[in-house]
C-alpha cells in the first residue's frame, strides 16, 4: 500500500488546501471529522489521528459510527475499552456505541421490582429511548468520559453519517425539557418502590435517577463544548458528487447556525488528470468532467476554507503504514 505523493502533486497541482491549521492549534481538544456515508470519512479521521499524534502527548481516536470501521482501517481490533495503537504508542482507539450504553442504563431500570407500577414516569422512560438524538448524547457522554479517564491532549471523533450529527446538535434544545420530567417523576417513583418493594428498588432507580441527571449535564455542556471555537472544530469530508456535497452544505449550515467552528473541507477519491503517454479511459474522462463541475461549486461555497483534495488511491489506505503516509499527504505544503 502506498501513496504517490508526487503522482499526487504533478497530475492535481495546484490543489491548495491541507489540514496543518489544526496540527497546527494545539488548544484543540476535540476534532469532529463528518459527511455521508462512503466518503472517507474513517480514512480521514485515522489520517489525522496519527498526524495529530506526532506533536501531542496523548491523542484518542473515536468512532461513534454504529458501522465501526476503526479495527478495519488499522487492521487492529478495537472495542468498547481504549486500545493503544500499535506501532504509535500515544494513539488510543475506541468504537463506542451509545446505543448499547442507553440499552443497558434502560434495563436497570426496567428490571426494578414494581417498575410497572410507576405509571407516567414508565411510560416517560420508555419514549426516552426512541428519542431522537439520545443515542448519539449517550455516546458524547461517554466519550467525554473516556478522555478523561485517559487524560488525552486531543480527541479525534470519527462521527455516524450526517443526519446522526444533525440530531446531535439539535439534542439540547429538544431533550431538556424531557429530562427534566424524567428526572422529577423518578424522585417520588423511588419513595413509592422504598414503601412498597423493600431497599434495593428505590437503590437501583436513584442510580437511574444520577444517570439521567449525568445525561442532562452533558446535554447541557454539549453546546459550550461545541460552540468554543479554542477547543472544538469540525472537518466536513465529501467527494465531489451531488448527493455528498448537498450533505456537506447541509452540515455546514447546521454548523454555522449552531456556532461551530468548521473551516476545514476534505474532497476524497479525486481523479487525476490523464496522462498523455497512457490509453484514453472514456470512463475516467467522464467521471473527471462530472468531478470538475462540483469542485469548481466546492471552490465558490467554500472559498473562505481550507480545501483539502485528495486523489482516488491506487490502493486501499489500511495499516498504521498507509494511513501515515496519507497523514504526511493531508498536513503537507501546497
């Protein structure tokens, strides 16, 4: 596995546009790396994670994609518990999944002798779980969490697909006021299970009851975290095709509108121009043509960036090796 670096430079040049600027502030804590599906988006989170790795003390790579690809992408098993990086032994990588965390936190308290015998505040938890946006909050309160435990410099999130991050910023504004329901309907709930079901009930839904309080906390300094452009910024990964860019405008609306710094844009799977001495590719010209028509759209929406365009690879960009020289490629200068 390789990446021609000068193959790149020669045939896409000038491609201005690197991730440097963020190696380059080290008041960043945690860098959110988005877009839709398919786009590259784990290649571009290990990338930087390791370029990030090379000038801090400890950096954390995140994935709350529920289709982890982290293990895939450093041919490494990854769980639930931070794993250092073989070969980088400052790089610690994660797949949380919020989802199986909300599962856990829900069944504490449904296994609670009498639980159905709580009536309103019953019926509250059980629509908490569907609610939109909460899987995503269990996995940030997770991950705050973990980093820490761990006391990492950086934190790199490997985020699920767009309309996931979507919902995790709209989760503060829509949550708060069922939290707080949930929360003064279970104080009188574990009076009622101590009079009725003996100690251990009312035990089990006050630690229920701290849980939910740690979630409201977290949905709460959710926005603070976001929105301090010192510490938190967004890179936006697409390719330069319709459907991947309507999404990236889409989450840098929702960005801006919410205050987040995101001035970072990454445009993956790039074809080069063709070579002169090699047979023309009737294909390749085609997809060229369509690819040129949306980066001159990326260059005019995003002018005020920094556009990052990266080249279709000949090969799959797996192993620390691979995903170290296409870290050299994302931070070089150009």
């Amino acid at each position: 596995t390789h990446i021609n670096v000068k193959f790149v430079m020669a045939d896409l040049d000038p491609l201005p546009g690197n991730l440097q600027n963020i190696v380059e502030q080290t008041s960043l804590k945690f860098v959110f790396v988005g877009g839709k599906g398919g786009v590259g988006k784990t290649t571009t989170s290990c990338s930087l994670a390791v370029a990030l790795s090379r000038s801090r003390e400890k950096v954390l790579l995140v994935s709350t994609d529920p289709a982890h690809n982290l293990s895939d992408a450093f041919d490494q098993k990854f769980g639930r518990h931070p794993t250092a990086v073989v070969g980088i032994p400052n790089l610690f990588a994660v797949e949380l999944d919020g989802s199986k965390a909300l599962e856990e936190l829900i069944s504490d308290m449904e296994s609670v002798e009498g639980f159905a015998q709580l009536g309103e505040a019953q019926g509250f938890i059980k629509s908490f779980k569907s609610f939109p946006g909460v899987d995503e909050i269990m996995s940030f309160k997770i991950l705050l969490q973990t980093a820490q435990d761990l006391s990492v410099s950086t934190v790199v999130v490997d985020t699920a697909p767009t309309g996931h991050t979507l919902r995790l910023l709209e989760f503060p504004s829509t949550s708060s006021n069922l939290l707080d329901q949930l929360q003064r309907l279970l104080g009188p709930a574990s009076a009622m299970l101590g009079s009725m079901m003996g100690p251990d009930a009312p035990g089990k839904l006050d630690q229920a009851k701290a849980a939910l309080e740690s979630i409201s906390q977290t949905t709460k300094n959710l926005k603070a975290t976001l929105t301090n452009a010192d510490e938190t910024t967004f890179v936006c990964v697409c390719i330069a095709e319709f459907l991947s860019l309507y999404e990236t405008e889409r989450l840098v609306q929702s960005l801006t509108q919410n205050d987040i710094d995101a001035r970072n844009v990454v445009v993956n799977q790039l074809i080069a121009d063709a070579d002169p001495s090699a047979p023309p590719c009737p294909t390749c010209e085609a997809k060229r043509k369509i690819q040129n028509k949306y980066l001159g759209q990326i260059n005019e929406l995003y002018e005020d960036f920094h556009v990052t365009k990266v080249p279709l690879q000949r090969d799959e960009v797996r192993g620390v090796p691979a995903l170290s020289k296409m870290a050299d490629f994302l931070t070089a200068d150009r």
